[in-house]
C-alpha cells in the first residue's frame, strides 16, 4: 500500500469544504469526511487505477 501526501493548499481546501458541509446540515460534514478517507484509501491501494499528478 502506498502513502498519499497532501500539499498545504489541499489541506486548507479540505478545511474549508468540511466547514461548508457542515454549515449545510449538521453532520454533513462527517459524511463527507469518510468518503474522502473511503477514496484516498482506494487511491493508496490501487493507484494504477488513477491519474497521476506532476509535481512542478
């Protein structure tokens, strides 16, 4: 299994999408929480199934 990084800016934008989720429906935000954990763990496990990103 593979390890994914995320850059700061990814972090912050993770940030901000948990908190409008959240803003929407109380608990919206937990939802999306785990299906981004359900597709980053699909990504460290099959990553030849996905786009890969060019560092510059």
């Amino acid at each position: 299994m593979y390890r994914i990084r995320f850059v700061k800016e990814a972090l912050f934008d993770i940030e901000d999408i948990v908190l409008w989720y959240e803003e929407q429906r109380v608990g919206l935000s937990y939802d999306f929480e785990l299906c981004l954990e359900v597709g980053v763990d699909e990504i460290s496990r099959n990553p030849d199934a996905f786009q890969k990103s060019i560092k510059i």
